[in-house]
C-alpha cells in the first residue's frame, strides 16, 4: 500500500496522473533517492528554499538532483537584487516541513513563488518530493508547474 497523504489526495482530486513510490522515511538526498528509484539523478528533482533579501515570501526553487541552484540566476530570473539560502532549520519553519520532504505540491495555496529549472521540461516525467519524508512523486514538469504556478527558468548549474 503507497503511502497516502493530502498531496496524493490532491493530485487525485484534480485527476492528475502521477506514480507515487515509497522510500526508506530518513532523509533522503536527490541522488541517493535516484539510486534506489534506478533512475538518473537528473530526473530527480530538489525542493530548495530561497530566500529574498528584500521581506517578503520565501521562494521554492525545484532543481535536478545533480546540479546545485545557482542563486544568481534565481536572482535575475526574478529581477531579485540578491537571494539567499536560509539554513536547513529556518526553511523547515518557512515550510512548516521537515528538510527531505519540503514539496511545493504539498505547498499549494501558502504563498510561496516556485520556479522550476528549465531542464524539467526534457523529461517526461520528473521526480519530487510528496511532502514527507518517504514519499516521491512523478508527475509531468507541465503538471507541476501548473498546480504550483511556477515559471521555468534556468536557475541551476551543474553539482559536484
């Protein structure tokens, strides 16, 4: 039995098509989630909290598992002087979730601005967090751009 909870239901609700995979309930990175899904660690993508330097709502920036987000393009993809990476504590109290489980499917309706890395739009299907820690969803990048509003935009470069 695949794990339930109210992103599934949602996606469910909107008859969104999507597969939904339980994982070990630690946290889990991008690749080490690739790893165990047997998929390449570019489909697998990274929920990371951005902050404005300027008050106002955080952003969600969702980046392949293999790159790092590059806080100068998120910066000049939304005319943002500078952004910032709050720390894994101050995202989790941003998010009201824990870090290895921050979505911005589960973060529908709160306010958060979600850009999502043009290289989304290559896959068929894209691999996110299902808003806890054990719980990945695929679903299409146009899916998830249009449930969470979110722009593409190139705002990663590629990770160690």
């Amino acid at each position: 039995m695949t794990v339930v909870n109210n992103v599934t239901r949602m996606l469910d609700s909107r008859k969104i098509e999507y597969t939904a995979y339980e994982l070990p309930a630690g946290k889990l990175g991008a690749r080490e989630t690739a790893r165990l899904l047997d998929v390449e660690a570019a489909a697998v993508f990274k929920t990371i909290v951005v902050a404005r330097d300027k008050p106002g709502k955080p952003l969600l920036v969702v980046v392949p598992g293999n790159s790092t987000v590059d806080l100068k393009l998120v910066a000049a993809a939304l005319n943002e002087k500078k952004v910032y990476l709050p720390t894994e504590r101050e995202a989790e109290a941003l998010t009201g979730l824990q870090a290895g489980g921050i979505s911005p499917l589960a973060l529908i309706n709160r306010g958060f601005q979600v850009v999502i890395d043009s290289s989304a739009q290559s896959f068929d299907g894209i691999h996110v967090s299902g808003g806890q820690r054990g719980l990945n969803v695929k679903l299409s990048a146009a899916d998830l751009a249009m449930l969470t509003n979110a722009r593409f935009a190139q705002v990663s470069r590629p990770g160690i």
